[in-house]
C-alpha cells in the first residue's frame, strides 16, 4: 500500500515541497516520468500536478495528500481537510490601487472595478465589508490591469511587493494571509492513515528542528544555578564537569524567538564559549 501525495510540478511550490521530502528523509525515485513517481525507502507515491488542479486531486482520492497553497484552497473550496501548515509559500493576497489614487479604507472600492485571478475570495471579502464593486476575473497577468485601464484596482498575490511597485501599484488591503499546507482526503483508509500519521511525525519533526537551535556552553560553577535557569531545556539542560577546575559545560535548546535576548542574558550572567548550531530533527 502506498500514500499518493499530489506536489506542484513546477513553480514556487515546488523546490520547498521536494525538500520537504527530503528533510523527512523520504527519497524520490529519479525516472524519465514526469508525472509520477515514488520514494525509495517510503511507502509514498509523489504526483506532479498543477497547484490549482490538487484540492480536486484530492478531493477525488486521485491522491490521498496534496501540498497547495490556502489561497487556491479556499479559492476552490473542495472538501479536503487540512492537517498541517508547512511554513514555507508564504504570501499574502492583497488589494492594490494605482500609487497616486486616493485611498482611504475599503470604502474607496465601491463601484470599482477589480481584476482578479481569485473571483471568490474577493467576493467574500467586499461582501464581509459590505462593499459593492465589479469583480472582473482574468486568468493572468493582473498587476497590469490598472496600466492598461482594464480595471481600477486588483487583488493578487503579494509577497514582496516589487512586482506591484514595478507597475506603479500600491498594496492597500491584505484579503487573506497563505502560506502552504498539507490537505487530506476525507475518506482515507486505516491503512493509509497510518502512513500519514508516520509521515506527519517527521514533517513535526523537522518543523520544530527549525525553530530551535542547540546551545553550548562554558559557565563557572559558581554561576550555574542563575546560568541554568536561563535556559528553557527540553527537559532540564545538560551539564557536565570541564577539565578546568571550577568550569562546567552546559548544553540545551533554545526556541528561535526567544533566541538573541536570552544569549545576552547568558553572556551578562558569565556564560563563555557559547556555541549555537541548528538542530536536523527534534522530537518531543
Ligand atoms: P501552476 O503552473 O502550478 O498553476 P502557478 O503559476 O499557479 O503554477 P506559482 O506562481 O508557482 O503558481 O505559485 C504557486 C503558489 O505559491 C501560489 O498559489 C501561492 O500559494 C504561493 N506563492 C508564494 N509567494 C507567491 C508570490 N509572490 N506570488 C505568487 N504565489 C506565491
Ligand atoms: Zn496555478
């Protein structure tokens, strides 16, 4: 029995989701197919499709996972769940006006005319704002509408903002923030459940590998106590005798966010020779 997972074939997606993959130590079959093809040393089967076509992969149990990102997920609104954000295609989907028009609020919108690749989500978003505007969908290149007086406004994917800056656009409203998610089937088998589940322990794994870094220290034994209740610890740190007298190394793991304020902290409380490397896989 294999898992059918469904990647984007090509594009943004994709670099992240193979690695992705990877990190989880599932390798790819390298073969002539490009439609297809499966892991090595996993029970998974890797699909390459268009992102916009995997929520229906899905939905269909043509695939039993796909990776796609929320925008073309609540775009599509299929019925498939989601079981994990994955951290990596983030992007926002924004409004945009031309850079010298007036702009004040959503209110400016109204009786507007707005294109767009993403036609629901901006209907759901004027009509929770209680705002009234044509929506004119176009299937590409939107962030030239304004330019050539096809539309007033856009809402489109922005994660930089040079390509809005680029043709004289400014980012105004933010209608959804995405990012990449794993979705589901709904009817998956016992079986392949256990599969996922497997799969979804090392995509944690690595998730939490990234937002922690392992430290190491030299502390004097006179300042271990207030050293130690620093540092977090998945349990409590690890501390162990130096060959110098009266010196102790201590060893731990720390939480990305917290990271730079408690070094200081450590460093002010005596700590030496701190040392910090990133972690490959981590479970708690
Ligand atoms: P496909 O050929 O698969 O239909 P596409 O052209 O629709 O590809 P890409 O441009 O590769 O799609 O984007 C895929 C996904 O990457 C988007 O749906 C979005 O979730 C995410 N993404 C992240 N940053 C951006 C960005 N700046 N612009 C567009 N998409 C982005
Ligand atoms: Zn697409």
């Amino acid at each position: 029995m294999k898992l059918k997972i469904a990647i984007q074939k090509s594009g943004r997606l994709y670099d992240d989701s193979v690695k992705l993959l990877k990190d989880c130590g599932i390798d790819l079959k390298n073969g002539v197919n490009k439609l297809k093809t499966e892991a090595d040393n996993f029970p998974m089967e890797i699909y390459f499709l268009r992102d916009d076509d995997i929520p229906q992969y899905v939905e269909d149990a043509v695939a039993d996972i796909g990776i796609v990102g929320e925008n073309v997920l609540y775009e599509n609104n299929k019925k498939v769940d989601i079981v994990e954000h994955l951290g990596f295609g983030k992007c926002r989907l924004s409004v945009a006006v031309g850079r010298s028009d007036q702009y004040t609020g959503v209110e400016s919108l109204r009786g507007k005319r707005i294109a767009t690749t993403y036609p629901t989500l901006v209907r759901q978003f004027l009509d929770k704002n209680k705002v009234e505007a044509e929506i004119h969908e176009i299937s590409g290149s939107v962030e030239i509408a304004p330019g050539i007086g096809l539309a007033h406004a856009i809402v489109d994917l922005v994660s930089s903002g040079s390509t809005l800056f680029m043709n004289g656009l400014k980012e105004v409203e933010t209608v959804l923030k995405s990012q990449a998610v794993l979705v589901r089937n709904r009817d998956l088998d016992a079986g392949l459940q256990a599969i996922l589940d497997k799969f979804l322990f090392r995509i944690r794994a690595v998730k939490q590998a990234k937002n922690n870094k392992y430290i190491l220290l030299n502390a004097p034994n006179d300042k271990l106590n207030e050293i130690i209740g620093l540092l977090p610890g998945m349990k409590s740190p690890t501390v162990l005798p130096l060959a110098q007298p009266g010196w102790s190394s201590v060893h731990s793991v720390l939480n990305e966010n917290d990271f730079w304020d408690i070094i200081e902290r450590l460093r002010d409380a005596g700590a030496q020779g701190i040392l910090v490397v990133p972690i490959e896989k981590m479970i708690i």
